[in-house]
C-alpha cells in the first residue's frame, strides 16, 4: 500500500505533488521540491502544467509563506510504499 504521508511538508499544508499558486504573482504548478535553508526560510519549487520554455516546463522558486493549495494531488501522485524509507 502507498501513502503520501512522507510527502507532506511540515507546518505547511502542502505535500509533494500538490498543485499550488503564488498569492503575490499568480504563478500556479505542481510542488515538486521542498528546501529547508539554515537561515529557516522553507521554500518550495512549483513546476508549471501550461508555462513551457524551449520544451520543457518552466519552474520557479517560492517561499513557502506565499504559496496557497489550490488542489490536493491533481496528478495522483501515489508516494512511497509504506515499508520503504525515503533516502537521506
């Protein structure tokens, strides 16, 4: 059986695979990283579903307090196996 329990972030209710907007810039797109930075600050990459650059879709960088969930695992992203550790 999966769970997306290892995808979600912590203090936030994103999880990977989200489809989520920036509330400043509009910009929308399924989270795909999460980065946690020394100084604190969490940020969160959103891949576009209809930006496209030179072939490929365009990403961009947000932090974590701008971003709001606009649907809950569009893509059906199925996580990991329950008996399987994530790597690090």
């Amino acid at each position: 059986m999966y769970t997306r329990t290892k995808l979600h972030i912590p203090g936030s209710e994103l999880q990977i695979g989200d489809l989520a907007k920036d509330e400043i810039t509009g910009f929308e797109g399924i989270v795909t990283t999460h980065s946690r930075h020394l100084t604190g600050c969490d940020t969160i990459w959103l891949a576009s579903q209809t930006e496209v650059h030179d072939g490929r879709s365009v990403d961009r960088c947000f932090d974590i307090l701008r971003l709001e969930l606009v649907q809950s695992n569009p893509m059906d992203v199925k996580g990991f196996p329950e008996n399987v550790e994530p790597a690090g």
